[in-house]
C-alpha cells in the first residue's frame, strides 16, 4: 500500500457547469459512483458533465450535439 503524502493531496474546486475529463478505460460504474457523490456536495455543482477519455478527440458536432459551443 502507498503512503499519503501532503504533496499528493489537491483540491478541486468542481463549479457549475464545469466539464471534468477522467482517462479512458475508467469504469463507467465508477463515474456514475462519482457524479452521486457530486451530487451530495453541499452545494452540489450543477449541469456538470464527466467525459471519459481524451476529449480532443471528439468532433465539433459530437460537441455541439452534447451543448458544447466552442468561444
């Protein structure tokens, strides 16, 4: 087992409507795990969305379709 050191520890700041991007290969039960975490925040963070896997590879049409609208 690994040990916890203080260098390791990060904190996030998940905001509304952030966009959250985990490796692919990550178990789609553990995202949905996460997001009811998320969900018991206080306050929770709305309309966040958790993309899996490296998202410069989805097309600008996968994106708008998803809401995405590049600035």
């Amino acid at each position: 087992m690994n040990q916890l050191k203080l260098g390791d520890v990060r904190k996030l700041q998940i905001q509304d409507g952030d966009v959250l991007v985990v490796p692919a290969g990550v178990d789609p039960a553990a995202v949905q795990a996460f997001l009811k975490v998320l969900g018991e925040l206080d306050p929770a963070p709305l309309g966040v969305t958790v993309a899996i896997g490296p998202i410069e590879t989805i097309s600008q049409a996968q994106m708008e379709a998803a809401g995405w609208y590049r600035k």
